[in-house]
C-alpha cells in the first residue's frame, strides 16, 4: 500500500518533471514565449530560500498580486497548500521563505497560481538541499611556497575562508571547494580537485607570467556550485637570471676561445706529426728493418749483422737471373753426404748460408761449368734449398741460389719440375740458363771482386760440358767454405776430393768481419782437365784485361753473401771451350761492390 | 573521487581502531601480544571524531551508490527524481524535524536516539537493498561493493552510536536491530528490471542518502555542541 503510494508519488513527479524547474540548472533567464513560470529557487545556506517567476507573455499579470505562489510541504502527511509566507518587496516576482519556513529532508512543491483566474501556471518540487547554491568563500589570499632553483617556476598556497553564511562548523553545511587559476586574461581555467579544507597548493607557475586564482564551493554530496569568489592576482617577479646567464655564457665563450688556442698550439707543436699523418711521405725504398742512415755511415760489422738478420732474397732477382749460381762446397763432407736427408742438406746449405754467397753471373766460356748439366739433383732437395722455402731461415736466399746453380743438370729437368712445395721462385725455370759461377777476374783495392761475365747456359750442351766439368776438382781454399749437399753429392761420385759442384763457383761469403768484406773463403777450383777459370786467390788479379767484367753486388743476403746484380740476360752461350775466356762481354756489369754500393742495393 | 577513494580506505582503517562495544558488554580487545583485554577506553571527544568520520563517510557512499545505480539503471528523464524528492521513504517511528532552528533545538539525547534509530533503521533494508542488486544482470561491482561497505558500516555506527549514549546519557541500552518492522516487503517475483522495480531501489537508494545526511547532521551538531555550546545555538 505504502509502496504504489510511493510509486504513484513517483509517476506525479514524472509529469512535474515535464516542466520542472531543475534545479540543478542556472535559471534566472525567464522564457519569453512562455506563460507565467518559475525562473528559479535557490537557498544560500540551506537555511532560506527564494522562489522567482516571470509572467512571461501574459503581460496583463505582471502587477503584483496577479501571480501568487503556494507551496507544499511533502511529509508523511500531506500537507495543505499555503501561500508564500513572504513576497520579498524589493524585489519582484520573488517569493522568500525564512528559516521557519524552510525545512530540509523535505520536499516543496511550488504553485504559481493566478488566483482571479484559478488557474496554476506553472508548479515544481524539490528538496531544500538540492537547491544550494553556496556562497564563494572568501578571504582569498596565497602565499608564495618556493620557487624552483632555475628561477623560472614557483608555487604558491591558496588559503581561503568558507562563507560567513555557511554553517560549517555546526554541520549544517559541509562544503567543498574548487580552485581554479589561470594565466591572466587567457581563456582557459585550469581547475584543481575538490578539496574538502580550506587551503590548497598550486604548484608549477611561471615566474614571469601573472596568474589570476578563485575558488567556489558547493554542498558535498550535491552537485551545485556557488559563485566564483573575485579573483586574486598572483605574480612572482622573475629573479633577474640575467647575472645567473651571463656568467654562464662568459665560461663558455672563454671556454672555447681557450681551446681554440689549444688547438692551434697543439697544431704547430706537432705540425711534423702532422704532416706526417695528413701528408705521408712517399717511402723510400729501404731494407725492412734497417735504417738507411746505419747503411749510408754505418760500419762494416754492424752492417753485416743487421744484413745477416734480414731476408734478403728477393725473388724477383732469381726470376730474371739468366745465369746459375754456385754451390758451395763442403770438402769436409763425405761422398755419403749424398744419402743424406733433406735436413742435412739443409744444414750444409745453412753452413754455406752463413757465408755471403755471390751471385754472380758467369758467362765465362772457360767456365764451363755454365754448360755443364750436372745431374738432376733431387729437385725437391734443390727445391729446398731455394729461398722462401719454408721452414728455412734466412740463409736461404743465396743458398739456394746456389743450389739453383747447380743445377743445371737439373735444370732442364727441374724446370720441368713444378716448384710447387716450394714457394718458387719463376726462377727455376731461369735455371737453364744460368751459369754456375763467374770467373772472378779481378779484385779491386777497396775489396771488390771483379768478375768476369759468365754466360748462359745452354741447353743439353751442358749436360755434356758439365760432365766434363765434373772433373774438374775444385779446392777449397780456406775454411769455412761449403757447398751444398747436392752438389756435394753430384760431384762426389767423379770428385771425391772436393765434392762440390761440378761448376765452380764462387762463394764469397762475408762474414761478420771487420773491414774486408772478402775476407771469407772462396772456392777455387781446380780443375785438372780444363783451365781453372776461377782465379780466386786472395787479391784477385789485378786486372784481367779485356775481359774483366765485374758485377754488382745485388744485395747481401741473410747469411752475409752477396747476391749479385745480374747483367743483362746474355744468350745462352755454351762454352764449348772452357777455356775461352769471354773477352767480349756482351753486356758489362754494372760495377763492383764497394761498401758505398751497398748504400744502392734495392731490397 | 581518488581522493574521495583515499580517504575512505583512510577512515576504513582509522575505524578498525576504536572497540566498540555491544549489547552492553565491554568488547573484547586484543592487545599486541594477543591476549584478551578490556579494550582501552578512548575519549568521548575521539569517539565522536570517529562516529562522525563514519557518518560522512556513509554519506558519501550512498550518494556515490545512488549515482552509480542511476547512471546504470534508471532512465535519464527520471533523474530529477532524485532531486524532486517527491519519494516517500519507509515510515520512521517519529517525525525528525527539517528546519535549522527546530533541530537546533533537539536536545543531545534526542539527537543521538535519533541517529540509532535511523541507524537501526536501515540496516534491514541495506541487506534487502544487496539481495536486490545482485539480482540485476549488469549490476556495476562497485555498486555492490559500496552496498556492501555501507551495511558493514552501519553496523559499526550502531556500535558506536551506542556508546556514546552510555557515555554521554548514561543510559545503558539494548542493540537490537529488529526494532522496527519490516516495512519493505521482501522482493517479489517480478524481475529486476521492470521499471517498477528499478524505481523502487531507487527510492531507496535516494531515501538511504538523505538519511545518512540527517545522521551526519545531527553528529555533527552533537560535536559542535560539545566543543563550543554558544555557537552552535540560534535563537
């Protein structure tokens, strides 16, 4: 019963709703193409409250007392209408309840009734509590909290005072208040949180910018604001930054004025590095790992240690060497050295590395050893023995330089050969064609060696010429003097004595020895059977005539042995006569090695 | 509303302090150790601090309740129900008075027997309130939650209530909830989302709120009567 009370009750307020003056909206502005109407009640602090209306287009009620408000109480009892207690005189068209009159927890429900004509124009229900509209707060003022380090943000704190008429601190009314703030003049609020005391903080202000700050409140579980307090003004002075900048700026620029200076100074105090690293020098060509001044003024002995550490051997030199080394002889090896492994080789061949080894090119007829072929030795043996083969050291260059001499018996052979375990020299093939050794013709005061041009060889000629050679003995003049393991073993079988290669050849090996760069031994040979084209010998004879032909001391290998320069590939002449001398050079050798030549020698 | 959120879980945990103390009998509290102890008596000035603390709190809920359900479940045209107030709530036993100056002056015996009694009041409907929530298909939680919440914390509110009625009366006093009778029949069959139905939680909704304002008024007129007698009186 009690319930489609209510609910009868609530279909009432449905159709009040049609034309209901909400309260919640803000409603002073009377409706011009209406009749009579409410415009709006409020109540300030819950404790009174006031009704408007207008008459809107019946201007024949605008009089006083044509319109007349009566309201209702809706209880538990219904109760009769009664007529508004207090038509405010001052104003028009308002209707004032007083405390008396006005109850909370109760709804009203309002007539506007024209009473000559019975007619109600316009009626409205509400609740007292949903028609507060707050006072604003006042005592609006801020204090400034800090301001940032930079000097360009601050914040401040909001305080305020509710509204006299409010009575917070009964209870009546519990307010809360809003605060908003903007930059002055700019049209956008920036709005805070409720906040339920009377103080707030706003953080994040700009130093130079003027700010403008209000605050309103409203009932707390309603919805409807009161006015905005007047504004404040809040404006923190920016602390001139100007001394904080300038000092700032200052460093800076001295800053990289000063390094600027450091560079410069730093440019011209390395500007030898620095044009060594922007402008590299062309390098001049010069031994690796020896310095070129130490070559120009250095001594004899020192040179010779630095060149015996180095390699040397230049491939290159071999590739186009028309003519064939020397091997060096060992007479203290047995004929058995001819078995002997490839390491004993290698020994006898590191011997004789140590010594300077000549290269010399040897076109001489009388050697005809150029043409003699001796027997194939084991190419890889000779192969061994060339330079850069691995495992050598440095001695190899000339060593197997000499080797490559023997060879001409190899060497038609081995050049078929492929050099291929070896890092071969192209100059394997250049084998065929070079001659075993160079007649020394003369030696110059100064230590140089002047030999005669050998000559090329020829082909199976040799074979037959290197048979014959094969006799020829040859003696070891002075110590030290070795030949290689191959040669040794070709020329054991037919010259036991002095195994050695079948051609003569020349080794001068320099040591490390003071002053004479000859001093070392060289090989003589003597042949029984055909003119002794070495004159070796100490002091060279001093002059060989037409034909003293000398060569060039290419470089010095590791082991202290001269390569040769090579003239001019001659055409293979096979000396049929060993004895012929080679008067008539086809080519002259550049010079003779001097120490000062030294200073030319291309690595 | 997050601070709203925060101060609630604040005052939620700031209640589970004080003992309150039912059916006459001094509660049982626990001390650090574990042990059973006479609760520690706390100052009537606290006391009220907390009922108070309580009522604005409910306050709050049921309004942020109503909103929920309104938004969720009553079509817009009918918001100006709530502030129409046209609803009829569940008779009370005695009128409250609405005006300022009448209430102004109700003496503090009246106050606070008016608080219990509305308290008490609500508390059945609260629990009819949460069966009927539940039964709605798109009930929001929060909404359930804060029905929830507020049933717990009137419970607590009773409690208080009641000792400070013994404090400040001197009147030991019987808690029992089924003062009143039922005025709400229990739900019917028709489903949760008929109009009628919705309307009428509603109204209850609506009806809670204003008298949990009534509750945190009249505590708060207590308090300031208590603190400063001269101000709070109008003549």
């Amino acid at each position: 019963m009690a319930y489609s009370l209510s609910l009868g009750l609530l279909y009432l307020g449905l159709l009040c709703g049609n034309g209901l003056v909400s309260a919640r909206s803000e409603l002073f502005t009377p409706d011009p193409s209406r009749g009579p109407h409410f415009t709006g009640c409020r109540s300030r602090e819950q404790e009174t409250f006031r009704c408007w209306w207008s008459a809107g287009i019946f201007q024949n009620l605008t009089e006083p007392g044509a319109l007349r408000v009566f309201y209702q109480t809706k209880n538990a009892l219904l109760s009769e209408w009664q007529e508004c207690p207090d038509y405010t005189h001052t104003v028009k068209n308002e209707c004032y309840f007083n405390k008396t009159f006005t109850h909370i927890w109760t709804s009203y429900c309002i007539q506007l009734r024209s009473v000559r004509e019975n007619i109600t124009y316009d009626e409205t229900c509400f609740t007292v509590e949903n028609i507060v509209h707050p006072d604003p707060p006042i005592g609006l003022n801020w204090t400034l909290l800090n301001v940032s380090r930079s000097g360009l943000h601050f914040d401040i704190l909001v305080r305020w005072a509710p509204p006299p008429s409010a009575d917070v601190q009964m209870g009546w009314m519990s307010l809360v208040y809003q605060v908003q703030y903007r930059v002055r003049n700019a049209s956008h609020w920036e709005m805070l949180d409720l906040e339920s005391g009377t103080q707030q903080s706003i953080y994040g202000l700009h130093t130079d910018k003027e700010y403008e700050v209000r605050v309103r409140c409203k009932m707390s579980a309603f919805d409807n604001f009161g006015e905005f307090s007047d504004s404040i003004l809040v404006h923190v002075a920016q602390i001139p930054s100007k001394e904080s900048t300038f000092p700032t700026m200052l460093v800076l620029i001295f800053g990289v004025i000063g390094l600027v200076i450091l560079l410069v100074l730093l440019i011209f105090s390395q500007q030898q590095r620095l044009m060594v690293i922007f402008l590299p020098p062309i390098p001049a060509p010069k031994i690796k790992g020896i310095d070129p001044e130490l070559l120009k003024n250095g001594k004899l002995d020192q040179l010779n240690s630095l060149l015996s550490s180095q390699d040397m051997y230049k491939p290159d030199f071999y590739h186009e060497d028309p003519w064939v080394e020397f091997i060096q002889l060992d007479l203290d090896d047995p004929p058995e050295k001819n078995e002997s492994s490839d390491t004993q080789h290698r020994l006898g061949l590191s011997r004789s590395g140590s010594s300077h080894v000549l290269n010399f090119k040897s076109d001489d007829d009388s050697g005809r050893a150029s043409c003699y072929d001796p027997e194939i030795p084991n190419p890889e043996d000779l192969a061994s023995l060339l330079p850069g083969h691995s495992g050598r050291g440095d001695n190899h260059p000339l060593v197997s330089r000499s080797i490559s001499s023997i060879p001409d018996l190899g060497v038609q052979q081995t050049s078929e050969v492929e050099e291929t375990p070896i890092q071969t020299q192209p100059a394997v093939p250049s084998w065929v064609n070079m001659d075993f050794y160079a007649q020394v013709s003369d030696f110059t005061p100064a230590g140089g060696v002047v030999l005669s041009p050998g000559q090329l060889n020829s082909s199976p000629e040799k074979k037959k010429e290197e048979e014959n050679e094969k006799k020829i003995q040859f003696q070891l003049v002075s110590d030290g003097a070795y030949t290689s393991e191959n040669t040794a073993r070709q020329l054991s079988t037919e010259v036991p004595p002095s195994p050695g290669p079948e051609q003569g050849y020349q080794t001068f090996p320099t040591q490390a020895v003071e002053g004479n760069l000859w001093n070392g031994e060289y090989l003589v040979s003597t042949s029984d059977s055909q003119i002794p084209y070495l004159l070796p010998e100490a002091p060279p004879a001093p002059i060989l005539p037409p034909v003293s032909d000398y060569t060039v001391v290419q470089e010095v290998d590791a082991q202290h042995s001269l390569l040769l320069n090579p003239p001019s590939l001659q055409p293979a002449i096979c000396p049929h006569s060993p004895n012929k001398h080679l008067p008539a050079m086809p080519t002259m050798p550049m010079g003779y090695l001097t120490p000062d030549l030294l200073g030319n020698l291309t690595p | 509303m997050n601070k709203l959120k925060v101060l609630q879980a604040w005052l939620w945990c700031e209640s589970l302090w004080p003992c309150w103390l039912s059916h006459a009998v001094p509660l049982d509290c626990k001390d650090e150790t574990g042990s059973l102890t006479q609760c520690a008596s706390i100052s009537q000035e606290k006391l009220l601090d907390r009922v108070i603390q309580h009522a604005e709190l409910i306050y709050r809920v049921s309004e942020e309740s109503c909103t929920l359900f309104e938004d969720m479940f009553v079509p817009y045209p009918l918001h100006a129900l709530r502030s129409q107030g046209g609803n009829l709530c569940h008779t009370k036993p005695f009128p409250i008075p609405g005006s300022k100056n009448e209430i102004q002056q109700i003496s503090d015996k009246w106050l606070l027997h008016s608080v219990l009694m509305l308290v008490q009041s609500w508390m059945e409907p609260l629990i009819y309130l949460q069966t009927t929530l539940n039964r709605y298909d798109d009930a929001p939680d929060a909404l359930l939650n804060k029905t929830k919440w507020v049933s717990d914390k009137l419970l607590s509110l009773e409690q208080g209530v009641v000792v400070l009625i013994r404090k400040m009366l001197d009147e030991g006093i019987l808690t029992s909830s089924s003062i009143f009778e039922h005025t709400l029949t229990p739900y019917n069959e028709q489903s949760p989302e008929v109009l009628e139905s919705v309307l009428r939680d509603y109204n209850l909704l609506i009806c809670f709120k204003k008298d949990a304002h009534k509750m945190e008024t009249f505590l708060k007129l207590l308090k300031c009567r208590q603190s400063n007698k001269l101000s709070c009186l109008s003549y």
